[in-house]
C-alpha cells in the first residue's frame, strides 16, 4: 500500500534517514524540520499520514497532533517518541494520534504502522462515501446494491419482470430469495394482484397438499369445511414457493399437473379449479444432485427454470457490505432513537474481512446488534459480536515443524472444501469440477463434515 507521507522532526538527519527508508519501502514522502513549517504545508499539499517527532523546539508533536486532528481530523499522525512509558502513549492517543512508536525501532516496523495508518484513513473515506452513497443508492425495489455482479442480476431481472416465466430463485440462505421475489411480482403486470408466498420446509408434509390446493369438507378429520388453497388465493396474483427443494417426492406431480394445466384439484375433491398464478420458486439447496438422487422430478425442475435468477453471496459482493451495513445502522438507530452517526473504520475493516456465512441476513442482525450496544456516536469493533471480532481467514497450509499441531488427511479435506465454496462464491456446480467431484460426492462430504449450504456449521480456523 503506497501513499503521501510528511515527516516532522527537528533534526534534519533523522528526516533524511526516514525519507530514504520510506521512499524504498514504496511511500511517496516529504519533510519538514519544524512542527510550523509542517502544518503551513498541509494547508497546501494533501498527505495521507504524518510521522511527527514527540520532541522538537517550539510547537511539539503533540501540539501538532491536536492541531491537525482540529483541521483535519481525517489525517493519520503517528508520533515518535524516545520515552516508551504509558503515560507519554497516553498523552499521544489523548492528543488525537492514531498510533505512537517508540525509539529505537526498525523502518519495518514504522512501514507496517503507516500501512496501518492508510488503511485506517481509506476505510473512513469509504464510510462517509457510503454515507452519501446510501442516500443516493439505485438498486431494485428495496435490494440495495452498488456492486457488478448485483447490476448484472438487476439487468437480468428487469428483462423478466413483466412476463409471466416460471423463475427459479437460487442462491445461498440470507441473501434475499424472497426479497427478489416480491420486487419481480411489484413490478410485473399482476402487482395489483396478491403476492403469496410459503415456506415448503416450514409446512409438515401432511398438510402441504391442503396448504396449497386447498381441501373440500369432509376431505379428511377435523376438514368440517371446505378451504381455499395458496393456488387459490395468488389467482391473478404470484404464488412463491420458498425452499421448493424441501417439496415430497409424492407431492411433486401434482405440482407438476398444477403448472402445466393451469388447475388444481382440492383434496377429497372431484372437480378441477382453474387458476392463473406465475409462479416464482426458490431454494438453497442444488435441485440437480437432488434430481440424481431421485429427490426431485426432473421434468418438474424444468418445468420451474425456465429462467433461472442466481443471487451471489455478500462475501462476493465487496463494498456491498459496508453500504448495507451503513443503510441498516440508519434504519436501526432511527427505530430505536439512538444518536448511531455511522461505523468506525476498525469496526468497518472487522466487517470486511468476515465471510459472513449468513449473508445479508446475518448482517443486519449484527448491525441491530451493534446500534443496541453502541455506547458512543459510532459503531466500535467491541459492538460486533465475537465471531467477527476474532473471524480469521481459514487457509490450507501445512507450515508446522510440530507433529503436535498437524491436523488428520480429513480436516485438511474439510478446510479446502471449504475454501474452494468460499472461493467460487458457493456455486457448488463449479466447486465439484474445481474438486474433481461429481456433485453427489460433493454433497456427501458436506453432510459428513457438518456443511450445510456450503459453508461450515462450526467452523474451526
């Protein structure tokens, strides 16, 4: 990482070394001797970070510290000091400094401070852009997005939107199927129309036939009336059908008929109902191993895709997370009356870095979390829970000289697994061919290792 660096300090020696040794480390750098003549040029060349000297003649570092934090509170100073006791540290982060360092030190370590430093700045710079961005953000109906991949999904939904397509709805839990589902039925020709939506695995099998197609009186016990089915009550309307690969086998032909004949029969029932519903199906689960292992009807599948819409995990959705996350820290500190401004930029790095196996789902809950804990105008890396705070990238490495710390052949599997999913951003078609694996294997090895969904239940670092 390279960037504009002022060096301060009253001996001209010390600013030569440190120009010399940051210039070589890839930093673009300028000098001053004194702590005015410092602060007058920042009032007319932009710098990303400063590295002050504690001591100097007339005004001192830390007088300069509290200066440039008052003028510019968005510029980085690290302050270097002789004196490595508490109280001095104290008096440099009291002043405004990001960071201190203490002499004698290596230029290594100065390097990794200042790369800290630019990273700090830059992620403050995106938070108060994703403030702006959040106010002025396009996205689809209420899906907020400024990423490629999610214009791409915007495009593909705006051309089918106003048809009648059967649309299939993939993608991993908490990245928003249904959210998808009811912006295509808002801005289809049947948005006056009811929007009704059921949760296959939420239903018992039992009474997932009635649920849908409805049952005459007398159908089965406690049926003491007849009762219209979801098929029924979307006619005119769209009908969704979430974690459609949770529907019983036996089930499914019925299904089938329902779709293609444009009728339903209730159960106990002699005579066929016609209906008019599109139908918009969604589900986490891949249909096509289910489809090999005879858990769903091919001709079903085909009859349910004829447009596909893949939604990507947040993790492939970069800068996506600090919007969203920006978006519901607005939403949640407005809720709940509390004066939340916006992320830190710690905080903000924290949310970068996690993979978030729960996606957008997973985010907004950590963000009313947050603005619920949040003690000061801002949210701080201790007001994310603790699996973010601590999260570290899984890599598969095998870099001990320590028999003791070598994992068996089985967790080195389970860890690459995972990282090719995490990798190809859950599409697990693609991660099979990376693995060599047909599908099937692929999802046999997921359930033996306790991934659901292509991502760890209890994952290990």
């Amino acid at each position: 990482m390279t960037g504009r660096v002022l060096i301060v300090d009253d001996e001209r020696g010390v600013c030569e070394l440190l120009d010399a040794g940051l210039k070589k480390r890839g930093f673009r750098t300028a000098w001053r001797t004194s702590a005015a003549e410092a602060f007058e040029l920042l009032g007319v060349e932009d710098f990303d970070v400063v590295v002050t000297d504690m001591t100097m003649r007339g005004m001192s570092g830390l007088d300069l510290c509290e200066r440039i934090v008052q003028n510019r509170p968005d510029l980085p100073v690290i302050v270097i000091t002789a004196f490595g006791s508490l109280d001095t540290a104290t008096s440099a982060i009291r002043a405004g400094a990001y960071d201190f360092v203490t002499k004698p030190f290596e230029l290594d370590a100065l390097r990794l401070t200042v790369e800290r430093a630019l990273r700090h700045r830059a992620l403050r710079e995106e938070v108060r852009r994703l403030r702006r961005a959040v106010a002025d953000a396009h996205g689809y109906e209420q899906i907020l997005s400024g990423s490629p991949v999610m214009r791409s999904v915007f495009d593909l939904l705006d051309r089918i939107a106003d048809s009648d397509t059967s649309i299939l709805i993939t993608g991993e839990s908490g990245t928003g199927k249904e959210l998808v589902a009811r912006a295509l039925h808002q801005r289809s020709r049947r948005s006056e129309g009811a929007f009704v939506a059921v949760n296959c695995a939420a239903v018992p099998d039992a009474l997932l036939e009635s649920e849908l197609f409805g049952h005459a009186r007398g159908a089965f016990t406690d049926a003491k009336g007849a009762r219209s089915g979801l098929f029924a009550r979307a006619h005119g309307g769209t009908l969704f059908l979430d974690e459609i690969g949770e529907l019983p086998i036996g089930l499914q032909p019925k299904l089938l008929r329902a779709l293609q004949e444009r009728v339903v029969r209730p159960v106990g029932a002699d005579e066929e109902l016609p209906v008019d519903v599109r139908l918009i199906a969604a589900t986490n689960r891949d249909l096509e191993t289910a489809i090999e292992e005879r858990r769903f009807r091919e001709d079903l599948y085909y009859r349910i895709n004829v447009v596909h819409v893949d939604l990507p995990p947040l993790r492939s959705r970069g800068a996506d997370v600090l919007l969203l996350a920006q978006h519901f820290l607005e939403h949640f500190a407005t809720v709940k009356a509390r004066p939340i401004q916006g992320l830190s930029a710690p905080a903000a790095e924290k949310l970068m870095a996690y993979a978030w196996p729960g996606n957008v789902r997973e985010l907004q809950n950590c963000i009313e979390r947050a603005v619920a804990l949040a003690r000061y105008d801002h949210i701080t890396v201790d007001d994310l829970p603790e699996k973010i705070r601590t999260y570290r990238r899984s890599h598969v490495l095998v870099s001990s000289d320590d028999p003791t710390e070598l994992v068996p052949m089985e967790e080195v599997e389970r860890r690459y697994i995972l990282r090719v999913l995490e990798v190809v951003g859950g599409n697990k078609s693609q991660a099979a061919q990376i693995l060599g694996f047909d599908r099937a294997t692929l999802y046999r090895k997921l359930e033996r290792y306790g991934m659901r969904g292509g991502r760890s239940i209890d994952p290990k670092p």
